[in-house]
C-alpha cells in the first residue's frame, strides 16, 4: 500500500497570520482519514492548502501528491490529478446549469489525461448512474449551481460532482454540515459506494454521527494549527464524551 499524499512540516499563513504550524501527514491509498479540532484549528485551512485556493501562503514545507509536487500545480491541475473538495459552504453559479457544469468538468480532466471528451451517450450513461448514487432526481441536474438549494441539496450536489469527476483523493470539509438525518445518510451512502483500495478521502468533521457512517481507518485531531494526536475511533468517543479539552499533546 503505497502513499497518496504526503505532507511534510507544512506552515500555512493567510493575511500573514500563520494558521498551520508544522503539519505531518501520511495517508495511504484506500484510506480514509478524519480530521476533527475545534473551531478555529486550521482544519479547513489545511483543505484550502491542498486544493491551492488564493490567499493561503505556504511559507514552509512540502506536498506530495501521488509523488508529485502539489504546491507547484496549479488549481485546476491539482483537480486534474484526482483532487477534490467538497466545500463546506458551496457556492452559487447563477446562469450555468449543473448538467453543463459537470459536461465541462468531466471533459476537461479527461482532456487533461490525453483523453477524448465523452460521447452524448457515455456522457448520459454516467450521468444516470451518479444521479442514481446520491438518490437526485433528473430535473435536479437543469437546474443552476446550488442557486436556490437547501443546504441538504447543496451538499448532495457536492458529493454527486465527487462521483462525476471520480477523484483519487477527496476532502470533505464539514459536509455534514446543517444536515438532518435523512440528507446524511443520502450523502454518507454516496461517500461510501465510491469507497475503493485505491480512492482516499479526508473527512474534516466536528461530530461523531458522520463519523457513525463514514468509518475512518485513522482519526487526527488538530490543535493550533498542529496535529496533536493520531488514533482509531477511540478518539472520536473521547471526544464526544470529554471534549477537546481533554486531548492534549
């Protein structure tokens, strides 16, 4: 079992404040890891970092992703490698529809690997099956990018994206986020069902009932910008029954 991301003494700032202080962080293909901190940690920062959004400075260490330098790609060429992040406050994009959002999408990584764009077919085919996964129905895909979405369809629409572009590496920064109980498990199973011995995800989550449905293969938990303590799920009761507080370095 090989690596898949690689991070070494990594030192993020945003605004010249520094948020990450000296991040290590192996994760192998096939697993699933959860972050968990509480607010303010640098959780979604670390997110930001590895899908290269604006305004997030690495001022010290290095990125590996799938033996390559991470913090030399650009954004779009990151995602092209097999990154993705689910947001946890997706965005509106009046004016374009989620069916061409994704044609767009779906075709550009595969340009990007040298291959030819989806047929109408092939395209409507893997359409249907992903709608199918995240339980959306086929009217949902007309409409604009998350203009109007509740937030359980909101996030739903992340995780659809996710099984579109069929990423080697995914961050799910709080996707349970203002999600009730039935949305959850609909986005848990769709996180699940893309499951492989060669996908790998992130799950950054405050909460234990994600964590009840997408089961991690190793828990960290982020403090002032570090990672303080690695385990298995042991560190989610602790938490849920003890509170941050009661881990320290």
């Amino acid at each position: 079992m090989s690596n898949i991301l690689q991070i070494r003494n990594l030192h993020a700032a945003v605004e010249g404040k520094e948020i990450l202080r000296g991040i290590d962080l192996d994760i192998a293909e096939g697993q699933v890891h959860a972050l968990m901190g509480p607010n303010g940690a640098g959780k979604s920062t670390l997110g930001a970092v590895l899908t290269g959004r604006p305004g997030y400075e690495v001022t010290e260490g290095s990125i590996l992703f799938k033996g390559q330098d991470l913090l030399a790609m650009t954004p779009e060429e990151r995602s092209w490698a097999g990154l993705f992040l689910s947001f946890q406050y997706p965005i509106e994009i009046p004016g374009v529809s989620i069916n061409n959002f994704m044609k767009a999408a779906v075709n550009a990584k595969r340009k990007a690997a040298g291959q030819s764009e989806l047929s109408p077919a092939d395209y409507l085919k893997l359409l249907k099956s992903k709608t199918a996964l995240v339980q959306m129905k086929g009217e949902f895909i007309k409409r604009d990018v998350n203009v109007g979405f509740s937030g359980g369809e909101k996030k739903r629409n992340e995780i659809f994206q996710m099984a579109m572009l069929d990423p080697d590496l995914s961050i799910l920064d709080e996707t349970d986020s203002g999600l009730d109980v039935d949305a959850l498990k609909i986005v848990a199973d769709g996180v699940n069902a893309l499951r492989s011995p060669s996908k790998s995800s992130i799950v950054i989550t405050h909460y234990k009932r994600l964590l009840d449905l997408i089961v991690p293969d190793v828990v960290h938990v982020l403090k002032a910008g570090r990672i303080v303590r690695t385990g298995g799920r042991e560190l989610v009761e602790q938490i849920e029954n003890q509170g941050y507080d009661s881990i320290n370095d």
